[in-house]
C-alpha cells in the first residue's frame, strides 16, 4: 500500500474534524437504530450513550477519512478563496479611506494593489471617453500612455461588449494586437480585462497582463470583478477630477497606436439630407441668415434680453407662438427638410394648447423661454457648428415639447402616489418619458400637425432618436451627471482633440461636411444645451423676470406640497418651507449656489458663450441674498 504523503497541519486539524464527524455520525446511526428497536422489552436506560457507541471497523473508518480529505481540501480551497477576496477588499478599501483626495495617486495606487493581488507582471486602467469614442490610459504601469479606439482591441472590446474577458494565450486570439509588444520588446502571454459598469455604461477598464504562473484563473476572475465593484465609487470621482493630460510624446505615440485601427474608414452615420451647418452670427453680431427668410428683423429675438414672459403678458400667447415660428424658420429648419407651413402652425397650435395653463412654472411661456435659449445658443456657440440642420430642427422641437402636457408636479409626486405614468414607466424618468411618447404618439401622429412627413425614413429615425435623448436629458436626476460630463469633457478636449483631427485627411478649408463630428459627440452637445436651456430661468439679465419664474415655480411646489399632505404622503421638504418672501430668497441662493452655478461653470469651458448668462446669474444670486437679509 503506497504511503501517503506529509499532512500540513491545516490537513491536520480538517482530519481531526473529519474523524469527529464519521464517529458523530455513527453515534446517531446507533441512537436511530436504539430508537426503533423491536425490541420493546429492552429499557433506553440501559443502552449505552452515543459517545460510548462501537467503534466502526477499520474498513468503514477509512472509507469515511477518504471522503472526509476530499471534502477538507475543497473546503480549504474555499476558505483560501475567501481570505484572498477579504484580504483584497481590505487593502482596496485601506487604500480609498488613506487618499489624500489627489485622484492620480489614488488611481495609480489600486492599480499597484490590483498587480499584487492577482499575481501578474502589469495592470493598466483605462478610462472610457464615449463622446470621443476611445479608451485613453491612465497612469499605465510599465509602458507609455495609449489610445485605443472604442470596440477595437482587448481593452476597446470589453469596454464596448461590457464583458470580462479571459485571454489564455493572447498570440493565438484575433482581438489581440502585438504592435505595442513589437515596438516595446514586451511579450504578452496571457490577458485579464474587465469593465467598470456605471449606470449601465462602461466607465473605465482595467487590464491585467501576464499571470506569474499559467493563466488567469476563475480565482482571479472573481477578484477582479470584486475590484471593478468596489472601485466603481472612487473611479467615478477621479474621472471627475483627471485632467487627461498626456506627455507630448505619449500623445504622438498614442496618435500613431490608433492609427493602426483606422485604415478602413469608419462606417458613417445613417445618412441624412444634405445640408448646411448652422449659420451662425456675423462678426457685428447680428444673425446671418438665408434669403428664404422675410426681410423683417428679428429684433430682441436676437437677444438675451428676449423675455417670454413680457411677451406673452403684452401680446399673449399668440405673440409667442409668432416667436416660436420665427425661431424655427430662421436656419432654414423648415424649408431645409422640406416641412409644410400649415402642418407645422398646426403643430404649433397643438403644442400650445397641450401645455396646461393652470401651471404657474409648466407651461407654455416655460416652453418658449427655454426654445429660445436653445435658439440663441445655437446661432452663437462655436461648437453648434459641429451640429447638422436636422440636429438643430430636433434641438428646437424638444426645447419646445420637452415639458409638454406637464401635470404640475414632480417626478417624486408620480413615483411616491404610484400615478399611472410611474406604473407605465417604472419610477425611471417619468415625465420626461411621457412627454417625448407625446411627441411622437400624439403630435406627429396626427397627419393635421405631423409637419415632418416628407423627412426620408432614416432622417426621421435619426430626428425621433435625438428628440428623445433630449427629453430624457432634462430629468433633474441626471444633473449631477451632466455637471460631472462637462467637466470630464473639458479637461480632456486638448487631448482628445489631437487625436481626433490627426486622422482626418480633410484640410480645415474642405468642405465642413466631410468633417461631421460624430453622433455621439452631436448628441452630448444637445443634451447639454437643453438642459442649460431648461435651468436658464435665474440667468435673466432681468431681476424681476428670474424673480417671476422663481415665484412660479415655488406656487407649484407649495400645490404639490398641500396634495402629498392631503393624500397623506411624506411631503418634500424643500416644497414645504416656502411660506415667506425670505424662504423663497433664501432658497433661491441655494439654488444657484449648488445646482445652476456649478452646471454653467462648466458649461462655459466648452460653450463660453454661456458666459454672460452666468454672470446674469451672479448677479441675481446676489439680489436674492439682499432680499433674504431683509
């Protein structure tokens, strides 16, 4: 009989353990067989104790040891498992809770701890630039900076597809590309690359290369999944905060890496009618506009000064519906896509009827109000240009539907009573889901107000899907987030756009067509200048217009306040303190110190010609706080 091998003393103590469960289990063997005995003359209180049972033959003692050690060693693999899991979620949870707040410390310190606890030679984390479409790395160990095309590579894939990928041996799999390793002298063996899920979009990736001994394991798959879970918080603040600076020659070798992706042309967006970009304002500041449109000026319209409410209390809301026309019509948006002029005064009529005018703040002169900011912004923002005609005639119809048919009341009001739409739209984004269907279901369904049925399928599809994103965009639970992107997108437009501009074979005198940004830049302009748009009432150059919209809105809120006493529901705290003139100022300064301020600070690094109404915005801000003293 072969001799078995030396037990360690872990082996030890699970024999030990093994063997006291083989004899408790024949000890309850004997006391279930005592207990049926047939034979009933026999008293229970002369049988012996279960501790004192027989001791099995030597047979059946080994028979159960040999389970036993087969038993012990999966659990001691389980137990290994669970004290290298504990031990790394210690030392990345030490980590976060010593940071200092410098986000590329921070940063480049998991990645240290990530090398260590799955055992391999290098681990880069990447960050997800989705308007860019690239990976772009950061603080990598071992090798220079990188960028790689999102979808393209190991790293670019598992950041597209979301999913974890285990690469064995990297040589022998297609989503691999050795040109790094042949200008570096590194070898790639063996690849472990997971993603960092936020909210359903890949934040970052982190890439772990070369696995000391053999390959990357489910062990190690699992430890990296508990990382990506566990760093979704602190990334998500450093994205925030990174500047994405690269060092000139890291940025060039970045350049001629991407190149390597870019050979055949990307497949361009559905196609759309051929037009012309925005037109913008002359150098003296006044629009430059295309013979189709009448000869009459379009006077304050072509300024900040314009003011909804003044219009509407002079001329009604007839005058603001000839406003909202003029504003349509003057990029050529109508006759560019070939929109008939009765529907679209129908449309026009429609949408103004569907706003309810028993809101104070919701309604019709909101609606116009914000359209015309939205307008104004894409006559002078520089980066408009990069927008299509069909882009800026979706811009203007979502600024002006996006609150249509709004019952008065928030999205925590639907949520809290268990309203219909919350049912129908399962708590996410109730209103704003309810109000771009409306666009869709009611307004251009009808063929009396569907001013867009000459637009080609795919335009149409296009026009639908960036009408929608806008809406949704407005949803105040995604302001943090929007804050958060205009950040981001700044501190990295000086790099992002090197890349961008060294693959275009397209001089800046070329037609500005052939130079479309993509639609998933497009689509982050749009969703940031409606929701600038949407939170632009306090940016009045006007006191007394920012005090009007605030007065309104606090009327609204005081009537949600009564309905959720009323039907018994928690009320909103913020609705019910506004009993005095001081409440309202007081909340106000509130307001735009944590919500409007901080969104067109931002937004003026990539659109500074928000800057005066952040400094309409300081203004009134201080007006406030004077009235809250009084």
């Amino acid at each position: 009989m072969p001799r078995p091998g030396p037990i360690n003393n872990g082996d030890r103590l699970g024999l030990e353990a093994s063997r006291r469960a083989s004899r408790d289990s024949l000890a309850e063997e004997y006391e279930h067989a005592r207990r049926h005995s047939t034979d009933s003359t026999e008293s229970y209180e002369h049988v012996p104790s279960p501790t004192h049972a027989p001791r099995p033959n030597k047979e059946r003692q080994r028979s159960f040891e040999a389970m036993s050690a087969s038993e012990l060693r999966k659990a001691a693999a389980a137990e290994r498992r669970e004290r290298r899991r504990a031990a790394a979620l210690f030392r990345v949870t030490k980590v976060v809770s010593e940071s200092d707040g410098n986000s590329s410390k921070l940063v480049q310190r998991l990645l240290e701890v990530a090398r260590e606890i799955l055992y391999c030679s290098h681990v880069t984390l990447f960050w997800v630039d989705h308007v860019s479409e690239i990976l772009i790395a950061a603080n990598p160990d071992g090798i220079e900076s990188i960028v790689v095309p999102l979808g393209k590579g190991v790293a670019g894939r598992c950041a597209l597809d979301k999913v974890l990928l285990n690469i064995g041996d990297a040589s022998q799999d297609d989503r691999f590309d050795n040109t790094t390793d042949k200008e570096t002298g590194f070898s790639t063996r063996t690849i472990l690359c997971a993603p960092v899920v936020e909210e359903g979009r890949t934040v970052a990736v982190i890439e772990a290369l070369n696995k000391e001994e053999g390959s990357f394991d489910d062990e190690d798959v699992e430890l990296l999944q508990l990382l990506c879970d566990e760093l979704r918080a602190p990334l998500r603040r450093a994205a925030a905060d990174e500047t994405f600076q690269a060092r000139a020659n890291s940025a060039e070798r970045g350049v001629a890496y991407l190149k390597l992706f870019t050979d055949e042309q990307e497949e361009p967006s559905t196609p759309v009618q051929t037009t012309p970009h925005v037109l913008s304002f002359e150098e003296d500041g006044h629009f430059s506009r295309d013979s189709s449109l009448s000869d009459e000026p379009l006077g304050e319209l072509a300024s900040w000064r314009w003011d909804a409410l003044r219009v509407a209390d002079d001329g009604g809301e007839e005058a603001l519906v000839e406003a909202a026309q003029m504003m349509f019509e003057h990029h050529g948006s109508l006759e560019q896509h070939d929109c008939p002029r009765n529907e679209f005064r129908a449309f026009l009529g429609m949408v103004r009827s569907s706003y309810k005018a028993t809101n104070s703040y919701h309604n019709f002169r909101h609606a116009v109000a914000v359209l015309h900011v939205d307008f104004m912004l894409a006559c002078r923002a520089k980066r408009a240009r990069d927008l299509t005609a069909l882009d800026v005639l979706a811009l203007k119809v979502a600024a002006l539907c996006h609150d249509v048919d709004h019952p008065g009341h928030s999205n925590d009001f639907e949520v809290k009573s268990s309203s219909e739409l919350a049912l129908r739209y399962n708590d996410a984004s109730v209103l704003e889901n309810y109000h771009a269907s409306f666009v869709f279901a009611t307004l251009l369904r009808n063929p009396s107000t569907d001013f867009l049925a000459n637009l080609s399928r795919n335009a149409y599809r296009e026009f639908r899907k960036a009408v929608i994103s806008m809406i949704l965009a407005t949803d105040m639970a995604r302001h943090g987030a929007h804050v958060d992107s205009l950040r981001a997108f700044a501190d990295r437009t000086s790099f992002t756009s090197l890349t961008r501009h060294s693959f275009s074979d397209k001089s800046d005198s070329d037609d500005r067509d052939s130079r479309v940004a993509s639609p998933r830049r497009r689509q982050f302009y749009l969703d940031q200048l409606i929701h600038l748009g949407d939170m632009s009432a306090q940016c009045s150059p006007s006191f007394d217009t920012a005090k009007d919209w605030a007065e309104r809105i606090a009327d609204e809120f005081r009537k949600q306040a009564s309905r959720e006493q009323d039907l018994g529901l928690p009320v909103s705290p913020f609705m019910a303190r506004l009993e005095t003139a001081a409440d309202l100022a007081l909340g106000q300064v509130a307001f735009i110190d944590y919500v409007v301020q901080p969104l067109f600070a931002a937004a003026q690094k990539i659109f500074p010609e928000v800057g005066e109404l952040e400094e309409n915005c300081r203004k009134n801000r201080e007006a406030w706080r004077a009235l809250g003293a009084r």
